[in-house]
C-alpha cells in the first residue's frame, strides 16, 4: 500500500473495529486504527490472493532499500545528513519546536510535511517530511510517524529486552537485531532512523515506524515490541502488501 491502510468509504479511521470494513489505500481519510495485530492479519488477507499484512523482513527491506536512494537524505547523498521522520514532531524526544497530540489531518499532495502541531502542508523542514521515494519512481507515504504499523511478525527470547528505548548503535543489537530490523550500514536516530524498543514477552506483535509524536525514536527502521498480538490502540495502524 502506497497509504498506511484506510477504512474502504470511510474518513475517519479511529472506530471500533469491525469486522465488516475493508481497508484500502487511498489519501483522503485518517488511518485505520483500533485494530489489533490479529485483526489486521486477517483484514489484509480478506482482500484475496497474494494479499497479506507486511512482514517484518518486507518492511526491513524497504526501509534499507529507501536509506540507499540519495532523495531520501537531506543533502542528496546517501548517509550524509538525515533521513526523514515524517509527521512525528515532538519537544520532548527531539527539538521540533512543537509537539502533535494526534494523528495527520491530512495525506496526499500539498500535506507532505508535517509544519506545526497537529498541522500538514506542502512545504517544510526535511526531518519531517512524509514521503519516500523508490528507484522505480513511486512514492509511500507515512512508513515513519503518523501511527505504528503492525507487522505479521512476533518476538520472542532472540529479541534483546533492555526495558528502554536504545539507538541502533547498541552492541545488545549487534548479534541478532541488526540483522533482523536494523540499518546496515548503521544509521541512528543523529540520522533519523528512529530507535528501538525490546521483546517484552514472547509472542508480542512487532511493531514499525513510529508515531505522531515520538520525536526522534520515529523512523523506518523504529521498532516497537511492547505490546501483545491483541492488544489494539489510536496510535497503531496497518499495512497491506502483495
């Protein structure tokens, strides 16, 4: 999905979760929230063949793959100055200036920055930014900030648990994590990369990309093991791919 997934006719993505919506990518609307790792799977899957939720190793990838194209980085030249974070601005995990207080109002041309609290526009600082481009030409929005995104991955004992958010840089990550999620070569959050959060029990759904106000712990290569496969909340939202 180009777009994190939206409720299919339906702008407002934060209801109760049904069984009866369907998501779908499009700009206009709020991400589809309140839905728990479980659900998304099967949402996704409900959209047919060859449809699913994203892994983590598809996710992973991705994210490598955008960290490799000079666009994404602020200065044109691939690991010089930062990366993007999108809308995830925040006064206490970085030095934005402003803090949002909920999700982007708004996706699509001319709302690709987020500019001010709660605010989007089509011009604005690069840390910020919303898009990322590949080397075919196309565009995704949102794979850093806005709201977590369920991946179809669980952790378990492999995943280091330090009980805090920690840099990329850690040499707990080294052996295991790296390798799994992480940056290679390694980028941390001095470049936007976003940080990570460990297994706090085995089975916990693997979460990605960070939040609207996560600051600096925001990023395509965030990782957020903290919660169970169940578990469902206004800042976590989903993504499908085929």
């Amino acid at each position: 999905m180009k777009y994190e997934a939206k409720i299919q006719g339906n702008n407002d993505g934060s209801q109760t979760y049904s069984s009866s919506f369907v998501p779908e990518s499009r700009a206009a609307g709020t991400p589809w929230v309140n839905i728990s790792q479980t659900n998304a799977i099967a949402e996704c899957a409900s959209l047919g063949s060859g449809y699913h939720l994203i892994t983590n190793a598809e996710w992973t990838s991705l994210a490598r793959h955008i960290a490799a194209q000079p666009s994404n980085w602020s200065t044109g030249t691939v690991g010089s100055g930062v990366l993007s974070r999108g809308y995830s601005a925040s006064t206490t995990n970085a030095t934005d200036g402003f803090t949002n207080t909920v999700v982007a109002s708004n996706t699509g041309i001319n709302y690709e920055y987020n500019i001010g609290a709660d605010q989007v526009g089509g011009s604005g600082l690069f840390d910020l930014k919303r898009t990322y481009y590949l080397a075919n030409g196309k565009t995704l929005w949102d794979l850093a900030g806005n709201v977590w995104e369920w991946t179809t991955d669980i952790c378990d004992s492999n995943w280091y648990n330090g009980g805090a958010w920690i840099e990329w840089g850690n040499a707990n990550l080294s052996d295991y994590e790296i390798g799994l999620a992480g940056p290679t070569p390694l980028y941390e959050s001095v470049q936007n990369a976003g940080m990570y959060w460990g297994c706090a029990n085995d089975g916990n759904g693997i979460r990605r990309g960070g939040r609207w106000d996560n600051g600096l712990l925001s990023g395509i290569f965030a990782v957020n093991n903290n919660d169970a496969p169940s578990v469902y909340g206004i800042n976590v939202g989903f993504r499908c791919v085929r």
